[in-house]
C-alpha cells in the first residue's frame, strides 16, 4: 500500500484576510454557473460598455493596429511620451495646474494605479478617507496595502453629495488622505464646485493628499459640467485618476493614468515611491497606450451618446423612471456615469442580507446586480444597476426586478 502523504493546506496570504471585492464576488460565480447550464441572465452588475453594443471609437482601434508593430517592446516604465504629452495637454485643458511630463503616469487600467497609489503611500495603520459608497476598489487596495479604509457617508438627501462634516468627523492623526469619486460610482453623482472648495479645505488643513477618480468625466448627462478638484487649488497635492475605459469605451486596451499636482516639494519621497512601483512593473500594456493620443485628440463619440436623444441619455432616463415607479423604490436621478443606485423601503423591504436578496432575485428572475454593500454601504437597502443595456433590455429586466419585489411585499 502507497502512504498516504498528507499535503500541507496552499492557504492564501493574511494580507487578503480583509479585502473585499464583491463585484466580480460569489453572486457573479453563480451566474456564470447558471450560464454553463444555459440560462440567459441579464447582466446589469458590471460596467463594461463592449458586451451591450458600445463600441470604441474606430480611430482608436485603427491606430492601436497600425502600431502594433511598434508595440512589442517595453516602454519608458511612466509610460509612451507621446500618450503622457497628450494627458499632459489634456489636464491643461481641465485646468489642472503645473503638471509635467513626469508627473503623470501610465497604467493598466486606473485600477493598477489605484493599487500602486496605496502600495506607495500607507504604512500600517495609516487611514484613508474613502467614501460609502465606494467603487470597492479603493477600500480593497487601501486594506491590502496594510491601511485602513475609513468610510465616509455620502448623502442621498442631498444627491449623494460626500457629507463633510462626516469627512472631518473621521479624520485621526492616523489619516493621509480622501478619496473622491467623481462623477460617482455607484451613485452618479456629480459634485458642485462648493462640495469640492469643502473637500480642498479640510485637506489644506490636515495636510491630507486628494485621490480624485474621475474615470467618468466625460460621461455627463443633461449638459453637465465636470470640475476637476485639482484645478480649483494649486497648493493641496492632487492625485488625478482616469483613463480610456469608460469616456472612450476601450476598458479592455488597460489604458489609464494618474497625474500629480499641487504643491510636490514636499512630496519628492512618495513620488518616487510611485515611480519605483511603475519600474518594478517594468511598464504598462504598450499597444493600449498608443491609444492614448489618438483618443485624447480625437473626435469625443461619448458626446453623441449623452446628447439628450443619445443612447445613453435615453436609457438612464428609461430605467430611471421604470426603477421609481417601482412602489417603496426611491432613487436619486444620476447626472453622470453608468450607474444608479436605488433604494429600497425598509419597511417594505426588510432586507437583513443584502447579498441573500441579490441571489434570490438571480435565481428567480435571472436578473444580476451588485447589493449596495458590495459597495461598502453599511446597510443592506440598496442596490447598483448599470445602465448599458439596450432599452428593450433594461424594460425586460425592470419589469422582473419589480414582480420579484411584488412577491417580496407579499410574503
Ligand atoms: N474607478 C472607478 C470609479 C471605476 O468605476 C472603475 C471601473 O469600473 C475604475 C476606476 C477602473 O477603471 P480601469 O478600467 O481604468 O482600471
């Protein structure tokens, strides 16, 4: 008889002992298995603009062909000079001050950067300020990178807008910095200037540094204006996030970018933190990069599919109001983004397990979404729903949103 050699359990790191990121979580994997048994699901849990018919504009992709011959090398590790003169011009153009060449860099994704950008900055125990409801990303890299993600409240009653006297209330000596997402994910909120000259003078005063996300700039409903943070103060050190994913539809070329600004002299130590990080992965995809330029310079399409017929308009405004009539269904109208983020009656809806109730209503009705405490929202009454779907979609997945809520009152 062979001895039985008892293997020793591949456990996963303790350093993920925390991190959260429900996203692509349990409720996903079920869906896919229900998928491989051939049931079709309606997805309305992820922004990924590809799979609903939303292409990236021809120019980009054309020009990521023609030079892909030019990308099989690794590039200058921040990134193609040419793509980082072009998000130079284009912080410029958003009024971002003093930023050069080498203040920006080039990731895969703004989702590397967010993770480098707290890899570099948090010891242990060190503290960000990131809001509730939060794209998760933000609260997993801070966890990983050894800190601690403190939730500020976003206020529904006031259009989601981040409660700063909830920022200040959270504020230890422990705290670095405040995240802030704008425009919004899950909320689609968009703030005011006076939110943001709120946000600049807590910073000022703590010394903290401002990670602005604003992947979502250029995907702005009903003539909105988007206002960079970082152009309203040239004093408080600025971390800016975008990219091509979401403005130009291309999340799958990886291509993002942070750029600092503000007051750097005291900041030279991080910042070639940050740089360290961006050598030790050698560089970002390089064929996604080339994209860069040409989508910056480009002909903007996301401003044909947010004109107020545009397609996006259009279904923002259907699943909107489908959504609402929907009794003991409340939700605040998004000015921008994918996204909206309903919620539910508590009383109506006594929900106790927010990821329970988003199974049953994919096993029963075969509708996928993201409970709002996927999102780091501290109670189970609310839920994401992306808005990408085509109009007879989204109807055909409100209307079975709303008989399984009917069935929910009723038990
Ligand atoms: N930030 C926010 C607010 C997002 O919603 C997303 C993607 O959904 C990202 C960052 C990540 O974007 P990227 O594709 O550039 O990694």
């Amino acid at each position: 008889t062979k001895s039985v050699k008892m293997l020793r359990p591949v456990k996963k790191s303790s350093k993920l002992d925390n991190v959260c990121y429900d996203i692509r979580g349990p409720v996903m994997a079920r869906a896919k298995q229900m998928e491989d048994e051939g049931q079709r699901i309606i997805k309305l849990n992820i922004g990924n603009p590809a799979p609903f018919g939303f292409e990236a504009p021809e120019e980009i992709v054309q020009d990521v062909i023609l030079n892909l011959p030019n990308a099989s090398g690794y590039s200058d590790s921040k990134g193609l000079f040419s793509a980082r003169k072009a998000i130079m011009h284009y912080t410029q153009s958003k009024g971002i001050a003093g930023v050069q060449i080498d203040d920006i860099i080039i990731g895969n994704g703004a989702s590397e950067l967010i993770v480098m950008a707290m890899q570099g900055l948090l010891n242990s125990g060190d503290e960000v300020l990131v809001p509730a409801p939060d794209y998760p990303l933000w609260t997993a890299a801070a966890t990983l990178a050894g800190g601690v993600a403190r939730h500020y409240i976003c206020d529904e009653s006031q259009n989601w807008m981040p409660d700063l006297d909830d920022i200040r209330a959270k504020i230890t000596k422990h705290t670095r910095a405040i995240v802030i997402i704008n425009p919004n994910n899950p909320t689609g909120a968009l703030y005011t200037r006076e939110l943001l000259m709120g946000v600049l003078a807590i910073a000022r005063e703590h010394q903290l540094i401002i990670f602005a996300d604003e992947i979502y700039d250029k995907v702005l409903y009903d003539g909105c204006e988007h206002i960079s943070i970082a152009s309203l103060a040239d004093d408080v050190l600025c971390v800016t996030l975008n990219g091509l994913s979401k403005n130009y539809r291309a999340c799958g070329y990886r291509a993002g970018w942070m750029a600092i600004s503000g007051d750097k002299r005291h900041a030279q130590d991080y910042i070639e933190g940050l740089n360290m990080l961006a050598s030790m992965r050698l560089c970002s995809n390089v064929p996604g990069q080339y994209a860069i330029q040409t989508a910056l310079g480009g002909y903007q399409s996301i401003q044909d599919l947010v004109a107020p017929e545009g397609r996006l308009t259009r279904q923002r405004d259907l699943a909107w109001s489908l959504l609402t009539a929907i009794p003991g269904v409340t939700c605040v109208k998004p000015q921008a983004a994918l996204y909206m983020f309903p919620k539910l009656d508590h009383k109506m809806y006594p929900i106790k397990d927010d990821q329970k109730f988003i199974l049953d209503l994919l096993e029963e009705e075969r509708v996928l979404l993201v409970q709002g405490t996927g999102f780091n929202w501290p109670y189970p009454d609310h839920f994401r729903v992306v808005i990408l779907p085509y109009e007879d979609e989204l109807r055909e997945a409100m209307t079975r949103i709303a008989r399984f809520l009917e069935r929910y009152r009723k038990q």
